[in-house]
C-alpha cells in the first residue's frame, strides 16, 4: 500500500525538524548548502513513525587521501552517513533483544527478526549523486551558453559549442560523477546525449578523483541485497529492504529515473516481488538545499542516532578538503 501525500510530508517534516534541532557545528553557514538523509521507521500497525538516523554531507576523499589504515571516513555523503547511523542502531537493537529488554527483534532460535508491521522509509533532500541524477529537464531552454549542473554534488562540465540559436531543444540534468574505467564512457554530446546512463560511476569532485562509487550505484544494491550489510545479515532471518525513498522538494525529480537507476540497470528488470520499493517527493523543502544563494558545499559531515528515543551523539567529520 502506497503512503500518503500528508505521510509523505510529516515524514519529511520530522526529518527536517530533528535536524534543525541539532547543534549549529557541522551545518553550512552563510553561502553554504548541504545534503539530509534519514532513515525513518514506520509501524504500519499504528501508523506510528520515528526518527532512527540522520546523516548530512556531500564530501569525499580522493584516491590519494585514503588511508591504509582504515582511520579515514573515505564516503561522508549524506546517505552513507546516514546508513551508518541506522546500522549502529541495528545492532543496539539487537543487543537489547539479547539482554531480554524492549527492542525491535523477536530472537528466533540463533536468528533475529523484526516485529510485524514495521518497515524502514530512506529521505533524502534530493536525489542520489550518480545515474539517479540524470534527469530530463522540465521545460525547454535556449542552448546558447547553458551549463547544466544537476543540484546534486558535481564538478565542472563543459559547455557545448555550437553557435548562438534562439531554438530550444531537449535537455538533461547532468552529474560530475565519472563513469568506471574501462566501461563505456560519457558521449559529452549536446543535450540528451551527454551521458551514459545506466553506468556505474564514481563520486563526483574536483581533482583527486575518489575510488567510491556514486550513491545511485550504492542504493541500487541497498534496493536488491538489502541496506544491512554483510556483518549484519548473519545475524538476521532475512534482508532488510527500504519500503519506500522519500525525496524533497525544490530539486529535480524523476520517478522514472529512479526506476531506472535504482531498480532496472543496464534495461534488466531484477524481479523484487514485494521488495520493491516506492519513490515519492515531498511538498516539503530541506531549508539547506543548493541555491542561488547556497553556492558552497559545508565541509563537514553530521551523523545522529536515536535509539529507544534517546539521544546518542551527533559527531562533525572533519574532511581534509582545502575551500
């Protein structure tokens, strides 16, 4: 069953309003945006929902920062930020069950699983850097001197040459991602034929090119293996999907374009039965979106955790990235 447009928007509403309730360190300021994911539960039985974490950033470190001792976060995008927080929360969960206190696991046998009714909802104040982000654009514009820049984290492209014309034309939102090396790789043709899509991509930057791959790509798996890991997942009877992907307003969106990016790769309909997942975008817009007057990704990450409605920590990741 499909939530509500009011679910909808009181989800994102909750989303926003633990976030703007957290400390002032690690939010943009001035000139500043940044991106909010979080992981919401919802009880279908009394349509109950609850913050469960929240993750906030749009930094990556590149190939050259990464440390081969494991002390460095390498992925500080919202939505990993955000997953991390909500796996933590798992297993408190689980510990619970174990010490025989309230938690959301039944103990069956060595296995744990979830009571009835209880699904997990993903917000994101937009949409996932990476093929999710190559979205038609609304409407028509002139060509002449257009770069088109997703609102998502993206680095520089390359304006097409061509002549001034007054014709319009179609066009396509596009990301900073890079394709993989060694795949096909992006056309860089005027308009729709920019990009490759269905590609798996790195993270999007300037300089030092990053070994993550984009949060489309990382999504995608979340959709068809499950958002717990594999540590996890030796604990738990079965998977743990994401219902349903809530995303703000104020961004491009494409309902279509996520089918395609998150559920259907490379034109192959993976069959998920009831696994599959239902997008959504709020009426509700997360105040720190990119804009006119945000130009400046914030240069830390913020990471919550509720666990039995109890604050646990917020934490600023400090990324070693020069402005």
């Amino acid at each position: 069953m499909r939530l509500t447009s009011a679910l909808v928007d009181k989800i994102t509403k909750t989303c926003n309003d633990q976030y703007m309730k957290l400390p002032k360190t690690g939010k943009p300021v001035d000139n500043e945006w940044t991106v909010l994911s979080c992981v919401v539960k919802y009880d279908r039985n009394s349509t109950s929902i609850e913050m469960v974490s929240l993750g906030t950033g749009s930094k990556c470190v590149g190939a050259t920062k990464m440390s081969p001792r494991g002390d460095i976060l390498n992925d500080s995008h919202a939505e990993v930020i955000a997953r991390r927080g909500f796996l933590l929360y798992l297993f408190h969960e689980i510990e619970k069950s174990i010490d025989h206190k309230q938690s959301l696991f039944n103990q069956e046998d060595s296995k744990f699983k979830f009571k009835d009714g209880i699904e997990f909802i993903f917000y994101s104040s937009q949409l996932p850097c990476g093929d999710a982000s190559i979205i038609p654009k609304d409407g028509e514009e002139d060509q002449f001197g257009d770069v088109l820049e997703s609102l998502k984290r993206q680095a520089d492209t390359e304006i097409c040459d061509s002549e001034p014309k007054v014709s319009k034309i179609k066009d396509i939102h596009r990301t900073g991602a890079k394709c993989l090396p060694g795949a096909k790789q992006d056309q860089r043709e005027c308009g729709v034929n920019y990009h490759q899509v269905c590609q798996v991509r790195t993270k999007p930057g300037r300089g030092d090119r990053t070994l993550s791959v984009s949060c489309s790509d990382k999504l995608a798996r979340w959709v068809h293996v499950g958002i717990q890991g594999a540590l996890l997942n030796m604990f738990l009877d079965k998977p743990i999907y994401i219902s349903s992907f809530i995303f703000g307003a104020g961004v491009p969106y494409s309902e279509e374009t996520l089918e395609r990016a998150l559920v259907k790769r490379n034109a192959i309909d993976y069959q998920l039965d009831s696994n599959r997942p239902d997008f959504y975008q709020s009426s509700v817009k997360f105040p720190h979106i990119r804009s006119e007057e945000r130009i400046r990704p914030a240069a830390g990450s913020i990471v919550w955790i509720n666990s039995n409605n109890v604050y646990v920590f917020t934490m600023l990741i400090f990324i070693s990235f020069k402005m």
